[in-house]
C-alpha cells in the first residue's frame, strides 16, 4: 500500500526582479509504500531540497500532485497545516533543532504539548521510546550537556513519539561524527524495521546504503533509482557511487 504517492510534481521560482525562472523540480513521480526505507540523493541544486520542503507541507508545488494517505496537501487549508504535519510527519534534521532551554525531555515532548496531550499520556509515549533510542538516563539534561549523537537520537525520539505516518530526516547523519553516524544508521533500520516508513535526504552514500531505495535526482527530475533486494550494505554502496560517478559525468540512466 502506498503511503505517499507524488505526481507529475513541479516547482518554478521567479527571481526576484520577475526576469527569469528556474525550474527546481520539473516531473518527479515516485511512490513510497508502507514501511519502506528510502533515501534521496543527487548533486546541490538538483532539487532535493525544494523536493523535501514540499513533501514536509512547507512549500507548495508549481504543478502536480503529493498525496499522503491518500490526503492532498495542497488542498489542506492553511490554518490546518500545522496541525497536519505535526500529527502526521516525523521531523528529522541536519542541526536538531533543539532548544537549549528546555531539557532533553521536554524538547521530545514539544509536537505532544502542542497537540493538547496530557502529562501522563506524554510520559506513557516517551518511556518505550527512550529506552529504545537509549537516552533515558539523559532525559533531564539540557542540549547544551550531551553529545552530537545524543542529540540526534533526541531528534529522532521527538519524531517518533507523535506517532508518524512518515519520517522525513533532512541529512541526519551530517553534523555527527563516524561512530555516531553508525549509531544513528542502526538505530534508523531498527526503526523501520518495527514498521514505521522512511525518506531520507542525504549527501552520504554510507547514509543511503541503509536504505531499501535510492532514489537519484538530477535537474529537477528522478534519474534513476536503485533497489536494495538481497544486497548487503557494502554492496548496495558501490551501486551508489557507481550511479553518482555517472550523474556527476554526464551518463544516461
């Protein structure tokens, strides 16, 4: 089953003084089913970008269409939006965006206060959580005391504890170190393993031999994508670089 299905998708900007446009995404369509792990990959200025800030609901398209469950996003009205992705995306970033005002605790807890959860259903939802991502004895610090890593899976708890239909991770493993970066990796296939559904953007090749699917962008359109099957990492690794060798020279698919 498709939980999010993108159309004919794309995006136009007009510079600033109204001379020129540039087209970001020109035809993108790709699925992604239930449970699946995918990760996004191409060159700065192929539109990954533009493409991840439409499928989180934060820019709308020129032209096409993003469906998740099967729920158009640009017919959500702007007053709900918020609402809608908090309810039903997991936000994972480069930076982590965390507050360093707020204990680790309350910064997971965010998107549920929000949302109008009460202390004991936020607790109930945080306890499994951070037992798996392995951060409960952190829980009352501040950002500023923990670690990269820590913060990440920090990150990542505050995606998971809404419940999401989709995570969205912006570059997770980017401002993280090797062994945290393996952390985080594992932990990632942990969580889809348990069933939950992935999209990742990333410039990592390491990153995207995790996932189930890659997905190449290239001027504004899907290149050509890769699938994992029975391949192990390393494998499916050298498939990667082998395809970004053809997209950084000029191949055809």
């Amino acid at each position: 089953m498709s939980i999010l299905e993108v159309q004919a998708l794309k995006k136009t900007y007009t510079t600033r003084m109204g001379s020129n446009q540039v087209e970001a995404l020109k035809n993108v369509s790709f699925s992604v089913e239930e449970g699946e792990y995918v990760a996004i990959m191409g060159e700065s200025g192929s539109g990954k970008t533009t493409l991840l800030n439409i499928l989180a609901a934060l820019d709308r398209p020129t032209g096409g269409s993003v469906r998740l469950d099967g729920q158009e996003l640009s017919a959500i009205r702007e007053s709900k939006i918020a609402a809608f992705r908090r309810d039903r995306l997991g936000f994972v970033f480069q930076d982590f965006n965390l507050l360093d005002t707020f204990s680790i605790e309350d910064n997971i807890f965010l998107p549920l206060v929000l949302a109008g959860k009460t202390p004991q259903e936020m607790k109930k939802r945080l306890e499994p959580i951070a037992a798996q991502l392995g951060i409960t004895s952190i829980l009352k610090k501040y950002p500023y005391e923990v670690s990269g890593g820590q913060k990440q899976r920090t990150a990542v708890a505050r995606a998971l504890i809404t419940h999401p239909r989709l995570i969205l991770a912006d570059e997770p493993t980017g401002a993280l170190d090797s062994r945290a970066t393996d952390d985080l990796l594992g932990l990632f296939e942990k969580i889809n393993h348990s069933g939950q559904t992935i999209l990742m953007v990333t410039h990592s090749v390491k990153a995207a031999s995790h996932a189930g699917r890659v997905l190449f962008i290239k001027d504004g359109v899907v290149f050509h994508q890769l699938y994992r099957g029975q391949e192990s990492d390393a494998q499916l690794y050298q498939r990667i670089s082998d395809t970004l060798t053809l997209l950084t020279t000029g191949g055809e698919r």
